[in-house]
C-alpha cells in the first residue's frame, strides 16, 4: 500500500441510494476538481426543498469499479454486494427487473431499484471522496449482488424525441441552439454554460425519429465534436483543449489549482508503468481538415509537423478543392499558392491520417478563390484546427497508461504532475482523458490514460520549487516525497 498522506492506510468506502426523483440544486460532486470548497448540497424530492433527503448509506461493500473518460459517452460504475436472498426482488410484471429490499423496514420495505440516484465514496481511513455520482442501470442477482450505474447519461436514455427542427426566422442552418435546449428539457440534465450553442451548424433541417437524446449525443459525437458529462453537466464542443471551452482543470485554465504529483517511484505501484516515450523524428502523420461550404463544395487542408525541426512546427502540406477536382491546372496552381504562402513543400506520401471535419459553412454567393482575403481566413481557420486536432490523434512525447495507488482520488479532465528522478523526459504536466478506478479487497488503485502535455516542467514537489530539489540529489527529491506523504 502506499504512503498516503492519510497515516494507517484503512480502506474505506460507502454508497449513497437516494429515491429515483432526488435531484441535487448546488451540484458540485467532485470535490477533487474543486479544492478547499464548501460541499454542503441542497436536494429536492418531488419538486420539494429538503436538506435531509431521505437516503440509504451502505459500507458492506466488496469490490468497486469506475470507468470514466470524456472520449466516451457514458462513464460507468459497477459496485458488488454480499448476497443476501433476502435482499432481492422482483417487479410486479415478473420481469427480470431486480431490486434490493430491506425486510426489516415496517412503512416502505424497497430500499432502492432501477434509477435510484447513486453516490459513491472511497478513500482511505475515513477520509472518503465522492468518486461517482449517477442512477442505477441494472441490478443482477448474483453472488455477489452487482449493481451497475451509470452516470446523467442515462437520464438522456429515457427519453425520446420526435420531432423535427428547421432554421430559426433568419437564419440558414439550424443551430445547436435550436434544438439542444428542448431535448434535454425534463431529463434534469443541464447544459454546460461554456457550450457554444450559436456557432454549431446542423444543416438546412434536423429530423429526429424515435431517437433517445443519448442517441443523439451520440450523432452529435460522430460529426467529430466532444460530447461527455462533466461536473454533472452536459458539455458539447471542438475538442476539450479547445480555448473556447474549459471543462477540464489545469494549471494553464486556473492559477490557483495545484495538479497533483505523482512520483514514479512512490506513488506507483510496482509493474503499474505503462508509459513509453514516443520519438516523432518520422513526423509521418497529418491531420486531414475538410470542411464543406455550402451543399456540394468541399476543401481538404493536410496539417502535419515540419519534418525539418526538431521542435514540433506546424505546417499545411497540401489543400485541395472539390470544385477544381477536375481539372488539374487549378489544383496545382492552388498548391503552389499554398506553397508561396506558408514557404513549404513536403511529399505526405506514406503519411498516416486523420480526418478532421468541421462545421459547414454558408457559401453566400462569396467565390472564395484563391486571391480572396476570405480565402485566406478560410485557410487560416482550417489551418488552426488541424494543429488543434493533431494530439487529439496523435501522442506526443509521452504515451500509454499509469497506475497510481487511490491517494488523490483522480478525475478525467483534471491534470496531473509526473515526476522521475530518473528520466527527466517524463516529467511534465498531463491531461487525463480516462481513468479506471478499481476498489476491494485486492487495494485502491487508479489506471489513467494520459493525454496531451499541457507542460514540460513542473512547479513544486512538495512544498519546495522543483528548481530547488533538481540542483540537489536525485536522493534528496525522493527523500522530500517520502516526508510529504508518510
């Protein structure tokens, strides 16, 4: 077990069930996201004010399982019982449709059953965090019991649309705008407030037949935007490191969020790295950026590294233009007008690809030619999205997974600090795209999946500046580590 900074290392750890209608009016589950703050929560049952809901809280507990990414729709949590007989029920229908009662109880017997409201807290020596917060998806009657959650996701599973959404009056495509806000209505999901609903095009007509909104989040997801749950609300965007939208937590976003430092040596458990250095010398990948304008023309812009730096140097290898498709002068003469602008020329061929589409564009008459400023923007914003997009794809410099004892109780979306005394190429700050959390009698682990460096260095290690502790002894950092989590 690790040297956590909570003495003993107890494993501990206990679920909330609220009734299926408890809904949360200060929502700010994840307290690891927002440090130092107050987590006193209001609730309502029924449209009804209470600050003592009536809940069942349970710690015999076996085995705990999450499964949280925003590269997914849904995160997941699988949680298992001792079987009791007694603990399990039917519904009426005689359906495979299982709750969990409680015999003893004299007014109201069932304790919880399919979207029952669940809370999940784990940690150490009684000083749980809230690890999960969702509804209940299913209840198997085995031995042990498992129950499986899932998180507001599927709220969205329940309902169903029907309907069809044209343009606003004065307008030419249907905007997220016109439609979001009405199929989310009476799921008691919320929209995120960073989500650009006025800027994402959908067309000239949007039709929905018998489509759940999950399914629809996941049409949405297909066109290459973000969509996932974050801080219990709903977030739809570009890409999740996109400057317009900040769902995630890092230094970079907040100047007051200290990441969390895991050290290779201490806080890893051992055969838990999984990471490798990833060389880029090839620099043999691209990102294709296609974007229609209007119903019929399409531009393709290729974005790849500078096979020439040694730093990471963006640049637009070849465009092509789906109204000169056929004819072989225009292509060339709109590569060479490329090559003259961005001062390049590089041969893809070979390259591994992505494509990367983004919204279409009204063609409103404009020719958008090649000597048109409009062009150029045109280029310019295709050109920036592919460099957005390249490590959305592609690892950069370090890659793979890392398994860390339960100590810091990790999020995705959060970043973390890595440090190693003895491979300095690792150490940086990371954006987690996923994290398996695995809870039980086997111990407290956290698999992470990094994704993009957010930062080369980092600042503290413990309480001291990095500085400091790397003009010293490799020894003298791990000893600083061993004082700060004993």
């Amino acid at each position: 077990m690790s040297k956590a900074q909570h003495g003993w290392n107890q494993l501990t750890g206990f679920i909330e069930v609220y009734p299926p209608d408890t809904t949360f009016v200060n929502y700010l589950p994840w307290r690891v996201l927002t440090q130092n703050s107050d987590t006193s929560i209001s609730y309502n049952i029924n449209n009804v004010a209470s600050n003592a809901p009536t809940f069942e809280r349970m710690s015999n507990i076996s085995d705990i399982k999450i499964e949280a990414s925003f590269n997914t729709l849904t995160d997941t949590c699988e949680i298992k019982l001792p079987r009791f007989d007694k603990w399990i029920m039917k519904d009426d229908r005689n359906i495979n449709n299982y709750s969990i009662y409680d015999p003893s109880a004299e007014e109201q017997n069932l304790a919880f059953e399919k979207g029952s409201v669940v809370r999940v807290f784990i940690g150490y020596d009684y000083e749980e965090k809230l690890m999960f917060h969702g509804y209940i998806s299913e209840i198997t009657p085995t031995a042990p019991i498992v129950i499986k959650c899932e998180d507001a996701m599927w709220k969205l599973k329940q309902k169903t649309v029907n309907k069809v959404y044209r343009p606003a009056i004065g307008e030419d495509e249907v905007r997220l705008e016109d439609f979001i806000h009405d199929v989310l209505d009476g799921t008691g999901v919320e929209l995120g407030e960073s989500v650009l609903t006025k800027e994402i095009l959908f067309g000239k007509r949007v039709t929905f037949r018998n489509s759940t909104v999950a399914r629809i989040m996941d049409d949405i997801k297909k066109r290459g935007l973000s969509v996932f749950v974050e801080l219990g609300k709903l977030i739809i965007g570009r890409t999740y490191y996109e400057s317009t939208l900040n769902p995630y937590v890092s230094s970079i976003t907040n100047s007051n969020y200290k990441p969390p430092l895991i050290n290779m040596e201490w806080n890893v458990p051992r055969g838990g790295s999984n990471l490798k250095v990833i060389s880029m010398e090839a620099k043999t990948k691209m990102v294709t950026v296609q974007r229609n304008i209007g119903n019929s023309r399409v531009i393709q812009l290729n974005v790849c590294l500078d096979p020439n730096k040694r730093e990471d140097v963006f640049v637009p290898a070849e465009i092509s233009d789906s109204v000169n498709k056929g004819d072989n002068v225009a292509a060339v003469n709109l590569n060479d007008w490329l090559k003259a602008k961005y001062k390049i020329s590089i041969d893809t061929t070979g390259y591994s690809q992505h494509t990367a589409t983004m919204d279409p564009i009204k063609a409103n008459g404009k020719a958008y030619a090649a000597e048109d400023s409009d062009f150029e923007k045109l280029v310019e914003t295709m050109f920036d999205h592919g460099k957005d997009m390249y490590f959305k794809y592609f690892d950069n410099g370090l890659g793979g997974k890392v398994t860390v004892f339960g100590d810091y109780g990790l999020q995705p979306a959060q970043s973390i600090e890595l440090f190693d005394p003895k491979n300095h190429e690792i150490i940086g700050e990371y954006l987690l795209t996923s994290v398996s959390t695995n809870w039980g009698f086997s111990g407290y682990r956290q698999t992470c999946t990094l994704g993009i460096k957010i930062k080369d260095s980092i600042s503290y290690i413990g309480n001291l500046p990095a500085q400091d502790v790397f003009e010293g002894s490799s020894e003298f950092a791990l000893q600083d580590e061993q004082n700060r989590t004993a």
